[in-house]
C-alpha cells in the first residue's frame, strides 16, 4: 500500500527540499509521515501543559520508525471567556479549530495524525477534523487538574461569587477560593463538557483504553502519549482509518456511557457534529431514546461528590464499561486494533484495575464510592432529556439528574429577558421569585454565538429556595458545570422567530420532564386552551421583526449566517 505521503511527495517536487530546510533529513522522507496537532499555548491550564505530551508523542512516533510533524491550534478558556462577550467566541472556535486541522492535514499529505487536547472545544474540534481527515489517528488527552485544599474544584467559584454579591460571604473569602481553585494544569476537575469530552473520546475507540481523564500531573499520562506516538504506526500499517472505528455502533457506546457518568448537555452538541462529517445523523433525540431506562453510575461533581480526579482512580471509561457491558456494541474495533471486548479483557490482566485502585485506596475510598455497580444507579432513567411542546417544537435540553425533583413538572410565570446580563442582575438583586420561569433569549448560534448561561445558572443554583422553585429556560447553553433547573438549546432559536421569541411577562409554562413537554399554557397569568394559545402566539409571530445581526464582521458574523439548530450539533453549514 503506498503511502499518501509518498504520493503527495511524487506529485510536488519543492516537498523534499522544503522538509530537509527544516531539519528533516533524506531518510526522514521516506518514512510514514504523522501529523501532530495539539491545542497547546499559554492560553489556559487545560493547554499551557500539552507541548510535554506532543514530545513524547513524537518520540513515540521516531522510536517505531515514523516522521512526525508538530501542528498547534491553539483554543480559547470558557472559564477566561466567561462574563464579556469573550464567551460568544467559545463555540464558533470548535469549528474554528477544526478547520484547521483539515486545512493542516489535506494541504500537507500525512499517513496518520495524533491529536492532543484537553477541554471544551478543543477536543470535538479534534473529533470535528480527524473524522474531516479520515486517516489513521489516536486522540491523547491532558487529562484533570488536581482538586485544591478541601477538594475545591472551580465549578464552586460561580457559586460563591454570587454568594458574596449577596452579602452571604466575604470578598477575601471569595478572593482565598479563587487563588486555590486550580492548583494544577488540566481540565476543570469536575464532570463538565472538557472531562466528559475526553472520555467520548475514549468511548468512541479513538484514544488508548483507560487514557482518558487521567490526572495532568501523573506519569502515566507522558507514557499514554509515547506509546499513541508508537501505536499510530501500526494503524498506518494496516490502514485502519477513523471511519473504520467510528461507527453508529460507536456513538451508541459513546452515548451509553454519556448516561452512566452524567455528562454535559454540551455533548448534544459535539456528539452529532462529529456524526455529521461522518455521514451519521444523530441529534438530541438519539440521546433521549438511548438515556431512557440507562442507569447512571457515577458520584463526581456537579452532579455529584467526588472531584474529576477520583474517576481515573476508580479506574476510568473501562471500569464504567465493565459495569454497562450489556449494554455495549462489544464487537467495534478501537485504536488498539483490537474491538472493544478484547481491550476491556486485557485490562483485567494487565493490572490496570490494581494500578488505579492504589491511587483510590490513598483515599480510604473504594471503586464504588465513585462508580456505582449496575444494580445499584444513582439513578436508572439516564440522565438528560429532550423537551418538545410549542415553546420548543425542535427540542430543548435539560440535564434531568441535575434538577429538583419538586421541578420535574410544574407550571411557572414566564420572565423574558433579551440578554443574560439583564436576567443575572434580576436574580441577583431579588426581582425573580419563586415560581418565576426565567427566559434568556437571543443567545443562540444565529443570535450571539450561543454563549453559557454560567453566571445565572449558578445564581440560581447557588439560592437555596430559587434553586429549587424556578426554572431557566434559554435558546443559549450551559457550561458544564451547571446544575439546578436549566432548560438550555431552546430550537428554533428566538433570532430565528423560535417560539421563544415570543414569550412574554407572565405567560404560563409548563414544564414535566417525565412526559418529556415543554409548553406555553396560558397568557397573562390565565390557563388556555391549546388552541387559544396557538392562536395568540400566531398573533404575536404576525408582529414579531427579526432583529438585525449584532455582528457586521468577522468570524461571529460567519457562525451567525452559517450554523445550523443547536439539536443538530451548531456547527456550521
């Protein structure tokens, strides 16, 4: 089999003399050539720390006779972002970066790539471009940052920030939290979008087995990548491309395990946009069929007890694996060139389960205090749900494991806003009251970028009454951190004419999860008929404007013309 290298090689002369200018030499040229993109830069913990991974990758890849070429794209934080229109550039920069990698790829000719990432967008971006690329390649993972004194993680800032705008603590209590919140490089140390991404990544047969969220500061994680470096080879070898082990049987395993760790609603965001450059169609209804009846297995934080750390102690996406196999499409082949069934029986003898159980035991704690076994869930109705009614007639996403039990049905008093930083000051200075269905609208893809709604979420969450008497319902999205009553992915989209946008003061909402409904069911405090309300919102959809696009240049204007329903994954088209 000839190599895409060589043919690139054969077809443009100026190759050889270009490579040797950089140091490669005449032997290098012959040898596979492998791609190495990383999101590394000094733009966040989650990346300032990769460039040590790519250069035992390369290693990995010198030492098994291939070439690798470093490529760096780097990603922006949530976290930095977060608070300033910095936030609407965060999902745009998923595609962003995905883009690049192909433009990286195809414009160069490799015979394989390894792709390393750590957080939010950064690794669907990866997912985005390889699938784009469709050659041999591994995905390496920068794993977790430590937890801080007393197990703080960052997701809590939100909430004790809004605690001290209340007066509840402190400005040098919040300021101690906010210096010892990330005590180390690494994704945030909780089950956010960044984590669960990195262990999609590993369910979907792309990364090592038990590589994914493994602790930033451990070396076992330097290992994982020499040996990506060395095992990437191998798949060039027998030209197992990523279309060869992502399949729909391989999303379905993703999205099975997406229910047994409680994962971010983001995921209904990457999981169907990498499908797409698959050829695969999945939106949020795929993952509210295949939740159902799912148990959830998994004590870490929001939702749960125990900091991200403690997930690869209790050994990782395999011990998750072990527990839901029934459940599992055991036969797809994986990164090893192995199936899935045959790296999770290497496992049991290679002592990996031991190996991690001596981090956990340094603890006191055992495998099930953090995973739970099949029989005894934390929860067995999967963990998000996909709401439709005419408030939402595409769908919307709400991460039911997270929200009260008082809230899984009721009917509110609806309390539009056009912006989060008009609902947040209405939270926070004590305008909404319990009952109140608090809108956040036009913050999605078309309308601002599709920004978080971080800083509400936790205000409300962080009220011990409002977070268990009102709703937040938005055509924006959550971070992954969020937890409480949040309805997010509201489609079609207020900027779009969604019914959204047409929502006013004291419309009644009704929300029930179990019946999966998210409906308008009066006007002005006053239960309707169905088709009363019908009529009133065709009235108002008679005198609604589009607004005029908030952004007249730039990538922003791009997403905005260009993306498509945040159920279909955002991603643009």
């Amino acid at each position: 089999m000839e190599l895409n290298s060589q043919k690139v090689r054969a077809l443009a002369p100026e190759n050889d003399p270009l490579k040797i200018g950089m140091g490669w030499t005449v032997a290098d040229l012959d040898k596979p050539q492998i791609m190495v993109e990383s999101t590394f830069g000094d733009s966040h913990p989650g990346s300032a720390h990769l460039d040590t991974f790519v250069g035992e990758a390369m290693r990995g890849i010198s030492d098994a006779g291939g070439r690798g070429a470093r490529y760096f794209t780097t990603d922006i934080c949530d976290g930095i972002a977060q608070g300033h229109d910095g936030i609407n550039y965060s999902l745009v920069h998923r595609d962003m970066i995905a883009n690049m990698i192909e433009i990286h790829g195809k414009s160069t000719g490799f015979d394989g790539g390894i792709f390393i990432a750590s957080c939010d967008k950064s690794v669907p971006a990866c997912l985005m471009g390889l699938a784009r690329l469709d050659m041999p390649s591994i995905v390496v993972t920068g794993g977790v940052m430590d937890a801080g004194p007393d197990l703080l993680t960052l997701e809590q800032i939100g909430a004790y920030s809004a605690m001290c705008r209340r007066g509840e603590i402190s400005e040098e209590q919040l300021t101690w939290y906010k210096h010892h919140a990330c005590p180390s490089c690494g994704a945030c140390s909780f089950m956010g979008t960044a984590s669960t991404m990195q262990i999609m990544a590993e369910a979907l047969g792309l990364m090592l087995p038990g590589s994914a969220l493994m602790p930033a500061t451990c070396a076992d994680l330097k290992d994982v990548a020499y040996k990506a470096g060395a095992q990437v080879l191998e798949l060039v070898k027998k030209g197992i491309k990523v279309s060869d082990i992502v399949t729909m049987k391989s999303f379905e395993n993703a999205i099975m395990v997406h229910a047994a760790i409680s994962g971010s609603t983001n995921s209904l965001l990457h999981i169907p946009a990498m499908a797409h450059e698959l050829g695969f169609e999945i939106d949020g209804d795929t993952f509210d069929r295949m939740h159902r009846g799912a148990h959830y297995l998994l004590d870490i934080r929001p939702a749960g007890k125990w900091p991200a750390q403690f997930f690869y102690y209790a050994g990782g996406v395999p011990a998750v694996m072990e527990e839901i196999k029934s459940m599992l499409h055991l036969d797809v082949l994986t990164v090893t060139g192995k199936t899935l069934g045959e790296n999770l029986d290497d496992l049991k003898s290679c002592g990996f389960y031991e190996k991690c159980s001596g981090y956990l035991e340094k603890w006191n704690l055992k495998r099930t205090d953090v995973i739970r076994t099949f029989e005894q869930p934390i929860g067995s109705d999967g963990t998000v749900a996909v709401l439709k009614g005419n408030l939402a007639p595409e769908g919307a996403v709400v991460k039911h494991s997270a929200v009260p039990k008082e809230m899984f049905q009721a009917v509110l008093l609806a309390r539009p806003f056009d912006c989060e930083e008009d609902a947040i000051e209405a939270v926070l200075t004590g305008k909404i009251v319990p009952g109140d269905a608090v809108f956040i609208r036009y913050e999605g893809p078309k309308g601002s970028g599709m920004p978080e709604m971080f800083y509400t979420t936790e205000a409300i969450s962080s009220d011990p009454e409002l977070g268990r008497s009102i709703a937040l319902i938005t055509d924006g999205r959550f971070s992954g951190a969020s937890k409480g009553p949040a309805i997010g992915h509201v489609s079609p989209e207020a900027a779009e004419g969604g019914p959204i946008a047409l929502v006013e003061e004291n419309d009644l909402i009704k929300i029930d999860i179990p019946a999966r409904t998210l409906e308008i069911v009066g006007i002005a405090g006053k239960a309707l008929a169905p088709e009363e309300v019908e009529q009133k919102l065709a009235e108002r959809k008679k005198a609604w404007k589009p607004r005029e696009n908030r952004y007249k240049r730039g990538v922003l204007k791009l997403f905005s013309e260009h993306a498509v329903s945040p159920m279909k994954g955002g991603y643009m088209e």
